[in-house]
C-alpha cells in the first residue's frame, strides 16, 4: 500500500512540474547546510524554487505528467530548481555558484519538455535575462525618439542664429 504521505509528495511535484518553465537538477554532496542556505537565498531572489526531492518520487511525477522523465539523471542526491519565470535566471544563478563552491554539479535539466545537458545549460546561462531583454528593447526604441528630439533641436538653433545673424546685419 503507498503510503499518503508520498501520494500527496508526488502530487506537489506534479505541480511544480507543469508550473515551472525550467528544471535544472544539480547533485549537492559536500555542500554544508549554510552554502545550501545561501543558494536557496539567491535563486529565491530570482522566484526560482530549490527542492531536494526523492528520485523515485520525480520520476513517478514527472511520468503521470507525461514529460520527459530524464530517468538518467536521477542518480544519487538531487535537487531541483524550479524556474517559475524567466528561464535564464536559475541557470546563470546556478552556475554562478558553481563558480564558488565547485561541490555543487549540474547534472542537467529540463525545458519544455527538451532534455538539456550540461553544454545546453551552459548557452542558456549565456543568453541575456527577460529584465536584459526588455531593457535593450526599450533603448531601442527610445533611441530613434531621441535622435529626432536632437536633430529638431539643432534645426530650430540654427533658424534662430541665422536669424540672429540676419537682424545684427540690418541694424547695422
């Protein structure tokens, strides 16, 4: 008989699961419980959930929701980054502090369905943020705005120095 515990366990993977844009699993041995703290603290900055999960748990969730089961890499200790919003952040995050603390491994991930190894993980983190994305759109479009802005500024200084100039040459 399975036990309710582990039902309702599986249930909330599921959840996350669907939810989640981007799963990144990342085995932790060697990481002391204050270095896991400060992990969790920066992807919580970034909406990204970090969860150690029983594999055969994952697995059993991730096969009821149909989506890739990516049974290889639930070997040994996992845990899970769940990517609510933008999909870059939990990966630039997580291999910014494998960075420094090099215990923690990628083992590699998930995204819309597609199985992402770790060469994948590593372009992801290269590619800007949304926030990044939005900024350079916004530049973009202000730039021709205030270009104009600039150039109708200098039409309308030089009508009036060459006015100025017209108006001296008469008086005198």
């Amino acid at each position: 008989m399975v036990h309710p515990t582990k039902v309702e366990t599986v249930q909330k993977l599921k959840e996350k699961f669907s939810k989640a844009k981007i799963l990144v699993l990342t085995d932790f041995r060697g990481l002391t419980v204050e270095e896991i703290s400060e992990l969790r603290r920066e992807l919580r900055k970034k909406n990204v959930e970090y969860r150690v999960v029983k594999n055969l748990l994952a697995k059993r969730a991730l096969r009821e929701n149909k989506q890739n089961p990516m049974e290889e890499l639930f070997v040994g200790p996992t845990a899970i980054a769940f990517g609510y919003d933008d999909p870059v952040e939990p990966v630039k995050v997580l291999i910014e502090f494998q960075k420094k603390q090099e215990k923690l491994r990628l083992k590699g991930g998930m995204m819309e369905d597609e199985l992402l190894d770790l060469k994948k993980l590593e372009e992801i983190a290269r590619l800007p943020t949304i926030k990044e994305l939005h900024s350079r759109l916004i530049g973009s479009l202000q730039s021709p705005i205030s270009h104009l802005t600039w150039g109708l500024k200098s039409v309308i200084l030089n009508l009036l120095l060459l006015l100025r100039a017209v108006s001296e040459k008469k008086e005198a």
